[in-house]
C-alpha cells in the first residue's frame, strides 16, 4: 500500500460501546467498534503498514493458503476478507479481552457517486458462542468514503473493522459475515477459539499492530489497531509493530525485558533483540516490540516473545500490496522469467541466515537504473505476472504467468504490437504475432485445435528463449 497523501480524504474513527451479557454465564461484554481507512492508520504511523489481497483464483500463489497456516481468519464467499484475533487480559482472571479485526479492499465495495466523492457501505454481523448457550449477536452498519475514483477500484487492502469484547476463559465459537450493502457480495468466517485465562505470572503473545499504545490498567480498552493480517512489506516498510502485556508484580531487582526473537521459514533464528518493559503499575508491565523489516528477509515467519518461546505470532512479509506471501522457495521459483538460471541457483543454495543479505544484493543487482528505490524492477516483474494471471489464463490447470502468451509478457512485458493474420477457416489454425521493436523480433503463437489454448511456433519459442537469456538479470 502507498503511503497515504495528508490531503487525502480519510473515513472517520467511530467508537461505540455496548454492555451485555451472554446467557446464564453471566459474561459481560464490553464492546467497542472501531472502523477505519487504512489512510487513517498510515498517517498516524506511517512505517508500519501491511498488504496483500486475498487470495483470488488468478493469484501466482494463493495467499489465502499463507493466512490459514498463520491462523488467522480467512473468509469464504465473494467478499473476501482476511481478520486475526488477539487476546489481553481484562479487568481480572475471569476477563479476557478478545478484540476481532478483519480487513478488506475498496475494490470487495459498490460505490456510488455523492457529490464529489463516492459512497459505499458495508454490514458487520458477529456471533458470539458458548456450548449450550444461545448465541449473542452484535450487528453494525459501516459507511465508507473516498475522494476519488481510482480509490474505489484498489485491491489492496484498505478498510479495517474491528471489535474488542470481553469473555470468560475456555472454549468459545465466532462466526463473522459481512456484506456488501450495495450487492449480493459476503463473505463469512466461522472459527473456534480457546479464550486464554490471563492470571498473575502470565503474559499476551506478540500481538501484530498497525497503532499501539500501552494501557495504564487492566480494565481499560486497549488503544490498539490490529495489524489483521499480520503482513509487512518488503523494501517499503521499515518495521513490524507487535504489542506484549505481561501481568502481575515485576521480577525482582527491576521490571527487566522481553526477548524478542524472529523464526524464518526454515525454522532458524533470522533476528533477535530485548526490548524493555513499560511499566504502568497495578501490576500490568507492556512492551512495544519493532521488527526491522530489512534484517528479517520475507515470507513466512513466526515472532516469539519469553524466554520460553511458547508465545508466538505469525509474521507475513511480501514484496508489496496485491503480491503474494510465500515461501524463500516459492518466491526464488516466481523469478523464472526474471533472473537468469545461474542467479537462480545462487539464491536456492543461499543458507538461511545468508538468505536476507543475499537477497538484497540480489535486488541491488537486478536494478538496471543506477539509484533507484531497491527492488523497482522486481516490482515491475510482478506487476506482470499479476496482469498474465489475469489475462492469459487459458484452462482450470495452468495460471496464465505460465502459459505460453503470459510466459512472454510476464519477461518482455506489452508488445509494441499484436496482429492476427488470419482469422481462418475452421480447417485454419489460428494466429496471433507480437512484435516487440526494442528486441527487434516477432514471436508467433499458433491456436491449433480452436479452443484458445495459444502455443509459440517451434521456431518462435527458440527465438523467444534465446532472447531470454539477453534480458534476464
């Protein structure tokens, strides 16, 4: 996501407080509503951000299958939407606070023009259960505004809605639903969660944060927006904010530090650090932990915090929004029509602690204009494979980066220009020739059997993969 423009309209932050409670248990329910622009948060701490769409079928890879091994919450439906759910303690033993934060893209939105600017809106139904108990339902109506049209048609994300209520300890079920108001668009979630009991001696996992300030007492609301898909980006953002509590009376000789530690997806320890804790009296220490993005590397990582390293949180890094989330393997195999064979196999045989290094030589290299912003023809490279996803998909087996037509513009990108010779008798192949000056060449791809699968020539592939071995980096 860009970072946002001060000039730039922003949603209102609405907070609303409801008291309740759930069947006989007797749980109260303190409920606060905060619904937001992305914008909003960005200008209020604009290093830490996050991106990615939800998982879509003409992703490269499917993100979705990233946020589910993480554990966060991933709808189904043609409203798609990413949450997490984060637990602190309340007010005593017996509370626990369980704030929900779910977010989406303009683009899931219908908007309508108002004035000179545009309208969407959206609905929000949460169910809370306990076995054996009805559940208790809390329903809102969101409104979204934008200033310009571009904005309503971003696919990253950019609304974020969250609820915080407070629970007994033990077994619970949710189910979230939100839905477009301006079509037939939803998406749902239904997860069952373990509400921890937070007594003295205890303490919060990592919890991922785009805003964090540390309370004074347990029986306040936290000022805390959720970082909902716990995901950074790579070469923009500088850091990943994450948000610790720990209960009862400080160790003896001082209030001491949390150690932080960062797990890479193979499983080794890619960053380290100690981080003070906030004292705030009444027996309530926090700590605000910073991951610098630039040591860490990207794709699929775990935060800990303790010295037992029981208490962990997932940690997403792409190389921006609308990119996918992957694994060191999976992004080096994306690379193909990139990178040449043997900066492939460098990268593969990196060690993982050398990973991080590697890569940001790799991004230094690769740029072919001298002083600029790391990883800019990579962000290039990428926003081709998106477009060939999308354009050149070809059957339910092979995404359209892979097909013959998506495999050329993924590597030489738009041709200069595209003809069809002949539109044929049915007893006529069918034709497309894309000429690119630059590369002084004309690659031919042939439909032969008419069902829109498009193969290069035998002649045409060699030339095609003779000139990938000239512009590859």
């Amino acid at each position: 996501m860009h970072a946002a423009r001060p000039s730039r309209p922003v949603r209102p932050v609405r907070r609303a407080y409801h008291s309740a409670r759930i069947g006989a248990l007797a749980v109260a329910m303190l409920l606060a509503v905060v619904s937001c622009r992305r914008a909003a948060i960005r200008e209020v701490n604009p290093d830490i951000s996050s991106q990615g769409g939800a998982g879509s079928p003409h992703e490269l890879i499917d993100s979705r299958a990233s946020y589910q091994r993480a554990g966060l919450l991933v709808a189904s439906g043609d409203l798609a939407f990413v949450g997490s759910i984060a637990f602190l303690g309340g007010p005593s033993a017996d509370s626990t606070l369980v704030m929900i934060d779910v977010s989406f893209s303009d683009h899931a939105l219908t908007f309508t023009r108002e004035g000179d600017s545009y309208h969407a809106a959206y609905d929000v139904v949460l169910e809370l259960g306990r076995a054996g108990l009805p559940a208790r339902r809390v329903a809102t109506h969101e409104d979204v505004r934008v200033g310009s049209l571009d904005e309503t048609t971003r696919e990253e994300e950019s609304v974020i809605y969250q609820q915080v209520t407070s629970l007994s300890p033990g077994e619970a079920t949710i189910a979230l639903s939100i839905r477009d108001a301006g079509s037939t668009h939803s998406g749902v979630v239904r997860q069952a969660i373990v509400v921890p009991r937070f007594d003295e001696g205890t303490a919060t996992a990592p919890i991922p944060a785009l805003r964090a300030r540390p309370r004074a007492t347990r029986d306040r609301v936290p000022d805390l927006v959720l970082n909902a898909r716990a995901t950074s980006v790579y070469g923009r953002d500088s850091a990943a904010l994450f948000y610790v509590e720990s209960y009862g009376p400080p160790p003896v000789g001082g209030g001491g530090a949390v150690q932080l530690r960062v797990i890479g997806d193979s499983g080794v320890v890619v960053y380290a650090d100690s981080v003070p804790w906030i004292e705030a009296g009444n027996k309530l220490r926090s700590a605000i932990l910073r991951v610098p993005i630039s040591k860490i590397g990207f794709g699929e990582l775990g935060v800990l915090a303790g010295s037992n390293g029981a208490l962990a949180s997932p940690l997403l890094v792409s190389f921006g929004d609308g990119l996918p989330v992957s694994t060191f393997s999976d992004m080096v195999g994306l690379l193909r029509y990139f990178a040449s064979s043997d900066r492939l196999r460098g990268l593969r045989a990196l060690p993982p602690q050398d990973r991080t290094a590697g890569w940001a030589s790799f991004l230094q290299s690769t740029d072919p204009v001298t002083g600029s912003r790391a990883g800019d023809a990579l962000r290039g490279y990428f926003a081709r494979l998106v477009d060939a996803n999308a354009r050149f998909r070809e059957d339910d087996h092979t995404p359209g980066w892979l097909t013959d037509r998506g495999m050329v513009f993924s590597a030489l990108g738009e041709p200069d220009n595209q003809i069809a010779p002949n539109d044929g008798p049915d007893d006529r192949p069918m034709v497309q020739v894309w000429s690119y000056q630059r590369y002084r060449t004309r690659l031919t791809f042939v439909d032969r059997g008419g069902f829109g699968r498009w193969r290069l020539t035998p002649g045409s592939e060699a030339e095609y993969r003779a000139l990938l071995r000239r512009v590859t980096r």
